[in-house]
C-alpha cells in the first residue's frame, strides 16, 4: 500500500481536467492507498471530497505564496499510513502496475524514479473501464514523446529514511530533484529507474500559474 502526495495547481480549464485525470488514475492503481493533497487552490477541497482524497490545507509558503517543499515532504511523511510514500506531480497519469516492489526492497530505504512520456490530453478519463490504460498506451504509441532524463516526476520512497531533511524550495520550480538522488545516495540507498516497468505518462500543459 502507497501514500501519495501533491501539491495541485487550481483546478480551473485544462489544467484542472489534466489533475483530475492524473488523480483518478493513483486511484486506479490502488483503490485503498492514501493521497493527500497540500494547499488550498481552487478547487482542491471540492476535488478531494469528491474523489475520497484528503486535503492538508495549510502548508507553509514562501513570500510568494509558493507551498515550499520541504514543509510538504515532512509533513506528509508525519501523515503518511504507509512505510512507502510517493511525490508525483499532479499531472501524471499513473499506470495500473505502478508501485509494485520486491518484498526484500522495502526492507531497506530506496529511492524510485523514472522518466516520463509527454502525450497531449484534453478530455477527462474514464478510468473504471479494465483496459483504460491500454487505450492510453496506444495514444503513446502514436502521438508521445519520450522525455529526456532530467525530468523527475515521482519520487517513490522508504518514509522517514531515505531522503533526509529536504531543503525549502518551491513547489514546480527546477533543479530540487537532483539532490534527492544525492540524499538517497548518502545514505546508500539504492536509486532504481523504473522507466521501463512503469511507463508514466505526463499530460502537458501551459504554465500560467
């Protein structure tokens, strides 16, 4: 069982359709696993009653009003009823074998990753149908775009010893990423790319926020 975790953007036009996708499929991956939302855009606490998720409303901000990551890391980690926690970027869609783990892994701490297929998506899943995903993949096929390495988009982890003390920055902002390999590096968990088992996929968007 996983502890999902965010920070969405308003739910408002596409971006808001592309989040709620993105939701409904870590819903699909295990109906019983626990995910919180952080912040109070518009629109998260009606998303959340109305998906079964739970809305942390407060989270400390910087002088921009930007949720700052290393409140959101500690706090869901305090929260979190599961050893294995799990940051994802509210527009990722999910695929159903999403989580799975060796026993022996969860032993120890680790660090999961793994690149992203960009595929652009405009309406609103349905995710109750069996082969929902397969459809999905199909578009990939066709319409996606393999992206580059740098992007991380999730951040699969053992809760509490694997990462440490993240520094305060920005919600979707750059470059916080690489240091989450080197804190798992330092404490010699291993980083495992799990691009090829877990082919997520990214739904693009503007950046208007």
């Amino acid at each position: 069982m996983l502890t999902f975790f965010t920070v969405p953007k308003a739910f408002i036009g596409h971006i808001g359709v592309i989040q709620e996708n993105a939701l409904r499929s870590w819903r699909s991956v295990q109906p019983e696993a626990q995910i919180l939302l952080f912040g109070d855009e518009a629109g998260t606490a009606e998303v959340c009653q109305r998906l079964g998720l739970t809305h942390v409303k407060d989270t400390e901000r910087n002088s921009y009003g930007t949720p700052l990551l290393d409140a959101v890391f500690r706090r869901a980690q305090e929260l979190a009823s599961f050893p294995t926690v799990c940051y994802v970027n509210t527009d990722i869609i999910l695929p159903p074998t999403f989580g799975l783990l060796p026993a022996k892994l969860l032993l120890r701490p680790f660090l999961v990753i793994g690149q992203r297929w960009d595929l652009d998506v405009t309406t609103p899943l349905d995710t109750s149908t069996p082969r929902w995903f397969n459809h999905l993949r199909e578009d990939v096929a066709h319409h996606g775009k393999i992206h580059d390495p740098s992007g991380s988009d999730y951040f699969l982890f053992r809760r509490g010893d694997t990462i440490g003390k993240v520094l305060p920055f920005a919600v979707v902002r750059p470059g916080w990423g690489s240091l989450m390999f080197y804190h798992a590096g330092q404490r010699h968990a291993p980083v495992l790319d799990a691009a090829e088992s877990w082919p997520v996929i990214h739904q693009p968007h503007d950046n208007a926020h």
